[in-house]
C-alpha cells in the first residue's frame, strides 16, 4: 500500500499580519521581516523535498511557495484560500473589538460567519474537496509527497477535522513558515477521510 507524505506550511508573515488586520480574501504580501523570517529558517532547518507543489491563489502563498519551492511547479488549488472575513475584512483588531458582531463571531460554530463572510461549515466542506483533490492527484501522476502552501486557519481545520491523532483545530496552531507533515494511503482517505499527522515542519538538520 503507496504512503503518500503531503506537507502543509503555513505562509510568511504579511504586511496585514504586522498591522493586526483580517485579512481573508483580500490581497496581502509576504513582509520584509516575513521574508527574513523565510530565509532564517530555511537556514537553519530543512524544508522537506516534495514531488508536486500546491498553493492558495493569495499571493503571500504563492510568494512562500516560490521561495521555498522555487523549482517545484505550483499548482493553484482554489480550495485552500483562506476563509472570507465580510465585512471584517482589512479592518483592524483593535477597532472590531468594541463591535457587538465580532463578538459573536469570535464565539466559533460551524454556522457563524462574520457579517457578509463565510461560515466555517463551507471551509470545512472545501478543505475536504482540496485534500481529496491532491490525494488524487498525486495517485494519477504518481507523486509520492507535496507541499501545500496555504493559511494558518486552514492548516488547523485540515488538521484538526481529518487528522489523527484526533485534536481540536486550535490545537494544530502554527507560526508563519511552519506546519505539519500528514502520511496518507488512497486506503484510509476514501473510508475514514482521515490521514496519521506524522509531526511539524520545517525539521531540524540533525
């Protein structure tokens, strides 16, 4: 039975991660001290190989994708965007703080978006469509590993809804430039729709 290894790592530090803003569907770069952060880390520990690169349409993905892969072809994968924030969207923490409606919404539920956003219920559904997406990919061109250059809250709900050992989201919580490894079999995904998550990512050299 085909093991086939998929990493996950979360994006580089953005310009609207520094000003403490939501930032879901709206376009952000990766920052210069995100950019430093990258290049101290692939320094200092080992970002794995993989076979096929995959990324998030948003550009601070596909610029970590192409400074940690820069010669693995990226294939965009819609699916892993990142979740739409509504009327959060670009606003500051600090001034959505006061707001009764962000209150609410920091309340978590699979049905309790933010005004105008998108429910965490249709992040789920699509994060599942992604990884099935990849899982076959890799099958029908025989890739037995990837990199998936996507978002934090992403990378938590894949881990926290199809991984095992069986953690909640907030528990597979990463820093930028960070992630986990998952070992997944055709197998195990199409029964379970579940993968082992084998540790966190970069590794270290020894």
């Amino acid at each position: 039975m085909i093991t086939y290894r998929i990493h996950f790592i979360r994006h580089g530090l953005t310009e609207a991660n520094e000003e403490g803003r939501y930032c879901g569907i709206s376009e952000t770069r990766v920052s210069a001290k995100g950019r430093r952060e990258l290049v101290k880390k692939a320094a200092e520990f080992v970002y794995p190989p993989a076979d096929k690169v995959y990324v998030s349409p948003m550009r601070q993905c596909v610029e970590t994708a192409a400074f940690l892969y820069p010669e693995g072809y990226a294939r965009v994968v819609p699916e892993f965007r990142e979740m739409s924030f509504g009327e959060f969207e670009g606003r500051l923490l600090t001034e959505l703080s006061p707001d009764p409606r962000y209150k609410q919404f920091l309340k978590g539920g699979l049905d309790n978006p933010a005004p105008g956003g998108e429910s965490l219920r249709s992040v789920v559904k699509r994060c599942y469509e992604g990884v099935d997406f990849i899982i076959g990919d890799m099958m029908k061109n025989g890739f037995g590993s990837a990199a998936v250059v996507t978002h934090g809250g992403i990378i938590m709900n894949i881990m926290g809804c199809f991984g095992l050992p069986k953690y909640s989201p907030n528990e597979y919580a990463c820093d930028f430039g960070e992630g986990f490894t998952v070992l997944a079999t055709a197998q195990m995904w199409q029964q379970s729709g579940a993968f082992e998550v084998a540790g966190m990512l970069p590794y270290n050299k020894e």
